[in-house]
C-alpha cells in the first residue's frame, strides 16, 4: 500500500502535501523566485531550522521543491526553487489565499473573527 491508496479525494492528497503552517509559507516565499536556505529562514519568521530542512525534504520528495545547488569557484551554493508541480500548486493555493485576506484579514473584522454568511 503507498501514500496514494490511502487518500480519500483530492483535497485529502493536496493537503497532505501542504499540511501544516511552515509548507505553505514556504510555497508563499519561493512564489518571487529561487532562495537560499537562509534567506528563507530569515523570510519566515519563527520557523526553526530543522523544521525548515523537513519541510524542504518532504516537498523535494514530493515533487513541488528542487534543491539546486551551483559552485562559485571552491564555494558550493544551494537554492531552493518552485518545480513545475510547484507552481502549479501555489496557483491552486491562491484562490485559499485570496479567501483568507477577505475574509479573515480585512480591516472589518477584528483578528480571528470570521466573516459572518
């Protein structure tokens, strides 16, 4: 049995991917383009280093992170990017980003007041 066979629908696969609060801030950061590891520990505030390497390693090996690393003469430089998968997420996430800004984030409602229907 693979990881595959336990989802229920779409949604349970995209948020296995995604879950919990450091992955999608990671996607939100990488969204302007390649960084480096500290660029993106110092972009997300609060997120611990090993918990960021994680996170980096699961999304690699999901498909939606490419680690890239370059030499510039003796010294080794590793970016992280968005892969085609990637993006395509971070396009699937907006329209949840876009939600969230106006419903949650507004200058109506008071932090952690959702929007009345």
């Amino acid at each position: 049995m693979t990881r595959r066979d336990t989802y229920v629908c779409g949604i349970d696969a995209a948020i296995d991917v995604v879950g919990g609060k450091w992955k999608v801030l990671i996607l939100w950061a990488l969204d302007e383009g390649p960084l480096r590891f500290g660029e993106l520990r110092r972009g997300i505030p609060g997120v611990t280093e090993k918990v960021l390497t994680t996170h980096l390693r699961e999304l690699e090996n999901d498909g939606i992170v490419s680690r890239d690393e370059a030499f510039e003469g003796a010294v080794r430089r590793v970016a992280y990017t968005l892969t085609p998968l990637g993006v395509s997420l971070n396009e699937a996430l907006a329209p949840l980003g876009d939600w969230g800004r106006k419903h949650l984030l507004s200058e109506h409602h008071e932090p952690g007041e959702v929007s009345p229907r």
